[in-house]
C-alpha cells in the first residue's frame, strides 16, 4: 500500500503503527521504539493535515507530544521538550473547550505533566504555575458531577503541582490548596 494510491489508509496505519511502537517502547528498546513511534506519526501528518482533517491532526499532535516527552527522559531533554511543547499547542489550536471539550481536557492533563516534567529536569518556577493552570482548565471539563473518576484523577495531580509549588513559595497558601484537591481527590475513588 502507497501513500499515492491509498493516502487515508497510509496515514491511518501509520498512525496506528507509531500506537504501536509507542507501546512497544514500554516493553524493550524504548529509545529506538519511540523515534520509530515520531517517524511513524510524522508520516501520517503528510495527508492528515490540519485544513482536511483537523481532528486526526490534533490527535497525531497531542501523540507526538507526550512521546516527545517519553524520548526527553533518555536523550536530549531540553530539545525533545520544547518539541512536545509545540506539539501540544498544534493540538490544543483544534482541542478547544468549545469544540472538543473531552479532549481539550485530556490534552490540558497531558500538558500539565508536560510542565511538571520541564520543571524536575531543570526549568523555571512559573513551570509549576503553568501545571497547576493546566490541570485547573482539564477541571472545566472534567467536573465532580459529571465526571467523577476524571475529576479525582485530576485533582491528585493538581494537589501534587500545589505540594511542588508549595516548596518554592507561599508554603503555607499552597499546602493548603494541596490538602484542599487531596480531599477532592479521594471523594471519588
């Protein structure tokens, strides 16, 4: 199969294929396995562009961002950070609350972990900031009476962000909003 004679199921299976050695990556030769999984990906990008097909482009973004991160903790963190920073803006100019509301979240809980990640490799303080900002707007979406188990989930990482934020400033306000999403998290176990 070519991508000249079957472009959609090109890029389809190349996408699952970058899914795959993803997954792989978990498994045995993570760093080959998650170049493989970017090259994979990229490759779907050729006919899943933005303008024909916003939704799969967004998708294949948000994937090429937290693989970026995955690779940052073998090699080259600052490049294959700042790789996954663009990455996940692609995916969120599509993702909008308004649009796509469950993935606008998704992706948000994605980019908090982005943040946390910048900041235990060596980043700035406003990275904690950004996490807990992040994690705040996957909460517009992911609401205790709707989601319940998103909710829990999204506030343990959100009282993880006030405990990190907490050793750098306003102890005593940020351990409090810590303890305060704890409760909230363990509500809905």
């Amino acid at each position: 199969m070519t991508i000249e004679s079957y472009p959609d199921d090109y890029s389809s299976i190349q996408f699952n294929l970058g899914l795959s050695y993803e997954s792989l990556a978990e498994y045995e030769d993570k760093e080959l396995n998650l170049k493989e999984a970017l090259e994979s990906y990229n490759n779907s990008l050729v006919i899943y562009i933005q303008e024909k097909y916003p939704y799969e482009y967004a998708s294949i973004n948000v994937n090429l961002a937290t693989t970026y991160m995955k690779l940052s903790e073998i090699e080259d963190s600052k490049d294959n950070l700042e790789k996954s920073l663009v990455c996940f803006n692609k995916a969120l100019k599509i993702f909008t609350i308004e649009s796509h509301p469950i993935y606008f979240a998704l992706t948000q809980i994605s980019l908090g972990d982005y943040y946390i990640i910048k900041y235990k490799t060596g980043g700035v303080d406003k990275d904690i900031e950004k996490a807990v900002s992040a994690y705040k707007d996957a909460l517009k979406v992911f609401t205790e009476e709707n989601y319940p188990e998103d909710y829990s989930y999204v506030q343990g990482k959100l009282a993880n962000a006030y405990l990190e934020l907490s050793n750098l400033k306003d102890r005593e306000e940020n351990l409090e909003k810590a303890s305060e999403a704890e409760s909230e998290a363990t509500k809905n176990p």
